[in-house]
C-alpha cells in the first residue's frame, strides 16, 4: 500500500468516527479524536476540512 492509499483510507475512517460521534451527542470524543488526527501528523487543512463536514452532519442532525 502507498503512503497516500494509507492516508486516506485513516482520513475516511476519521470522517466516519467523528459522524458516528456526532449523532451520539459525544463533543467530548470528538475532541478527542481530533488531538489524535493532529498527532497522527494531519495538517491543519485536513482538520478543518473533516470539521466542516461534521458541522454539516450536525446541522443536518438538528432538522
């Protein structure tokens, strides 16, 4: 596997953990699992990218 087949495979799991939390109400692991993306060497970008996505899942949530 390529490094970057790696990073996007961790990056998709990344994005449903944090939708998963999101519907379960848990801001507390989503924090968590953000410090983990960003000691897994996630660039700012990335981060922001995935949190504007789950902004959006909450947003559909409250609907």
């Amino acid at each position: 596997m390529k490094n970057s087949t790696i990073l996007q495979t961790g990056i998709e799991w990344i994005k449903r953990r944090v939708k998963k939390r999101l519907e379960q109400g848990q801001k507390k692991e989503i924090k968590r699992t953000i410090r983990k993306m960003s000691k897994k060497g996630m660039n700012v970008a990335e981060i922001a990218n995935i949190l504007d996505m789950a902004e959006d899942v909450r947003e559909r949530l409250k609907k």
